[in-house]
C-alpha cells in the first residue's frame, strides 16, 4: 500500500518540481570575459585559519591590487613607456667615451707610402695612447621625430587602457561579489523552505494521526521534504563555488576562509538622460579615448616611414688626446656636418608604407566602431536598468503575496478544509517568488554598475556610492 500511495505522490511531483525551473531568469549582461585574465588574480598573504569578513568595498579594493588582468595592463604601460624612450633616443644625443694604449709595428708600404730606397717601410715598434670623446647628434631627422610621437601616442593609449581595465576589475569584482550575495540568498531561502516542508511534514503526520488527513498527504509532505533537502544542498555547493570565484578575482591567500558583509547601501538610479549619458561617455570612457591614441599613433608611424625616405642632417664631434704615451700626447678634434640623402632603398619604404595604410585604416575602423559600440552599450544598459526596476518591484510584491498564500493554504489544511497538495503548490510558489526576486535584485545591482562601467569612470562612481578610499 506504501508503494502504491508513493508512486501516485510521483505523479505530482513533476508538475510541482519544474515550478523552480520555471522562475530562472535571463542572466544579467555580462562583460565578454570567457577565460579573461581578469578572472583570475595573484593570490598575495598568509592564508589564516580564522575567517576574515569581506564586504563589497574590501572585494574592489583588494582586486584593484592583485587582478591578474589589471597587473597585465599595468605591465603594458611600462612596457610601452620602455619602448617610447627607446624611440626617444634617436632625438638625444649620442655620446661615447673610450681610452686606449696599444703597441705597434707598422708596414708603411702595405698603406702606400712611396719610400725612398734604403729607408726600410718597417716602422715599430711604438706605443700609441688614444683618450676620446664623440658625439653624435640628429639636427633633423623626420623619421625619429615621428617615431618618438607614435610611441608617446601609445604610452597615452596603453594608460588609457589601465585606466578602463580598473573599470572593468571594479565591474568584475562587484559582479562577483553580487553573485555570492545572491547565491547566498539563495542558500539561505532553500534552508527557509525546508524549514517549512519539515514543519509541513510534522503538521500533517499530525493530521494524519488525528485522523483529519489521508496517508497520502503525508507521502506527498515526505517527498516535498526530500526535495527541499537537495535543493539546500545544490544551493549551498552554489554558493561556495561564488565564493572560491570571488576569492580568486580577489587574489585572496589560497585556502583563506572568508565571510560575506551582506548590507549593502542603496544605489540610486541614474538621473542623466540618454543623450547625456551618450555625450558623457564619449569624453569619458578610457577605452575609446585609449582608441583614438592608437589612431593617432598609426597616423605618426606612418609619418616615420615616410620620414626614412627624407633627407637627414647630424653633426658628429670628437675631441680627445692622442700621441705615443700619455706624458707626451696632444689634443685632436674633428667636427663634420653629415647630409644623408636616401637615393635607392629597394622599394622598402614603400611596402612599409603599404603595411602602415592598412594598420592606420584597422585603427580607425576600430574606433569608429567602439565609438558606435558606446551607443549600444548605452542603449542596452538603459534598457536593462529599466526593465530590472519594474523586475524587482513585482518579484517584491510577488514575494509578500506567495508568502501570505502559504500562510492561508497551512491553515486550510489545519482546519481540515484543504488537502496539502495545496499547502505544496503554495509553497513552490514561494520557492519560485523567492527566485525571482533575488533575481532582479542581483540584476538591478549589476545593471547599475555595467551602466556607470558604460558611463565610464565606474571605479569614482560606485566608490562614491559604496564609500572607500577613492
């Protein structure tokens, strides 16, 4: 008889089961990371065996100093930094020392000098002292002067991108601290449930003995129970998996155990209409800005290579002592004024200006379409914030009604009115109501912050609502 009231109470539970399934949302737009090093960190610290308390200020801060992706970016700066002065010194002068002794035997006839006969051409040996100073320096050379101004465009362009790469570690860290919070939420909302079923499940074994209730609504208590039981498990392996993602993005120690700050403080919608927004943007984000060097940077490079097939002018100078030994040696200089004149170069220049038209045409099709890009990205964003809004306020309103209508179906089923496939029903209807309000909570808070990442300057914007050192 068991086994047969079982398998009738399988039969709802498919029906009741996909309910959960039902109340997933649309996942909140994310950046296109995939296997983005701005997932991952360098873990820095001793790991201790005491927790440490980590709220959402702590997560930015602490990934603004050990992101993966953000120590790249920072690396990038130096690298093109180290490249500009590279560029740079083919303006600087170009000074040499030396000091040299050396002795010598000397065949005057190998060199062509006529002797008279008699003399022998053999003369040595002698000892030769040198101590020089030369200088070499550019008076006008297009091709470095260019390859100096298209290295400092990329030095501007690689800050730039440091600066958008704070942005998006700030989004990431947030995003990932809002997961854990609503993993967590969850978790907790799956052991609130449970709560409810084992109290469902004592209620109507109750019932059932007090005769009020068929054996049935306690089968059906009994394997609402053992559902709510693997869904505190799924939830809580959820939740601990945000956790090792957030510590990772964080550069946590390996092994360090932490605990999440869950107040957070309310983040105002953005006042700013679209079309100042849009403006905005377009001044602000560092990437389009860090765009626009770039194509200013192939306009140089290109003016470089064009440069190489210029007339250039040095002046190099040497000054110094030379004679048999140092007691007895004399000043020398030479100064000379070079005028190069590039005739035939193989036609090297001109494929190199070739490969620099086409590099200058991608720079600026990449701006211009990060430059188109940006209104997407705002247009989207806009829509997004918008939508989450009106998401969280009915999943709100959801929430209060699901929980006043489970309230009612329990009592129902005390009264002896209502069997408890009712009080299951509204049960899952809180589990569902639950969903989707942690939900749009999770996407309304990542809505704000991709929004002020759009903007560009998120790092100010949301320091300056969640407070912390700016």
């Amino acid at each position: 008889m068991r086994a047969a009231l079982l398998s009738l109470v399988l039969l709802f539970a498919p029906a009741i089961g996909a309910a959960p399934a039902a109340a997933q949302e649309a996942p909140a737009r994310q950046p296109g990371l995939g296997a983005s090093p701005f997932l991952g960190g360098v873990p820095a610290g001793t790991a201790t065996a005491e927790p440490v308390a980590v709220s959402i200020v702590d997560a930015i801060n602490r990934s603004l100093e050990h992101n993966l992706g953000l120590l790249l970016s920072e690396n990038g700066v130096g690298r093109a930094g180290g490249l500009q002065k590279l560029a740079m010194g083919g303006l600087l002068p170009n000074v040499r020392g030396y000091v040299s002794e050396s002795r010598q035997v000397v065949n005057l006839a190998a060199y062509g000098f006529p002797l008279p006969e008699g003399i022998p051409p053999i003369v040595g040996p002698f000892n030769l002292f040198d101590a020089r100073v030369s200088v070499s320096q550019a008076v006008l050379d297009f091709h470095a002067l260019n390859d100096n101004r298209a290295e400092q465009h990329n030095v501007a362009a690689a800050e730039h991108s440091y600066k958008s790469a704070r942005d998006l570690v700030v989004l990431v860290a947030a995003n990932a601290y809002l997961q854990a919070l609503a993993a967590s939420a969850r978790a907790d909302a799956a052991r609130a449930q449970g709560d409810t079923a084992q109290a469902l499940f004592n209620q109507t074994t109750n019932l059932r003995t007090a005769g009020i209730v068929a054996g049935i609504d306690v089968l059906r208590a009994e394997v609402q129970l053992s559902t709510e039981r693997q869904r505190i498990t799924a939830t809580r392996n959820e939740f601990e998996k945000a956790k090792l993602q957030l510590a990772r993005v964080m550069g946590l120690p390996v092994g360090q155990p932490f605990t999440l700050v869950s107040e957070l403080p309310t983040v105002p919608n953005p006042t700013l209409s679209f079309e100042e927004a849009l403006e905005r943007a377009y001044k602000s984000r560092p990437d389009y800005q860090a765009a626009l060097e770039r194509v200013q940077a192939a306009e140089a490079a290109r003016a470089a290579i064009q440069g190489e097939s210029l007339p250039s002018v040095r002046v190099n100078a040497d000054y110094g002592d030379i004679g048999l030994s140092v007691q007895n040696s004399h000043y020398t200089y030479a100064i000379a004024g070079v005028l190069s004149v590039p005739i035939f170069q193989g036609g090297r220049v001109k494929g190199r200006l070739l490969a620099a038209d086409a590099d200058l045409r991608n720079r600026r099709a990449e701006a211009e379409d990060m430059r188109a890009g940006i209104y997407y990205d705002l247009k989207t964003a806009f829509l997004d914030l918008e939508a989450s809004n009106e998401q969280l306020q009915v999943a709100t309103r959801a929430r209060e009604v699901a929980a006043a209508a489970l309230a009612q179906s329990r009592d129902r089923l005390a009264a002896g009115v209502a069997n408890n496939i009712e009080v299951i029903q509204a049960q899952e209807a809180v589990s569902v109501a639950n969903e989707r309000y942690i939900t749009a909570l999770y996407l309304n808070g990542v809505g704000k912050a991709v929004l002020a990442r759009d903007l560009g300057g998120a790092e100010q914007a949301i320091r300056q609502y969640l407070g912390g050192a700016r």
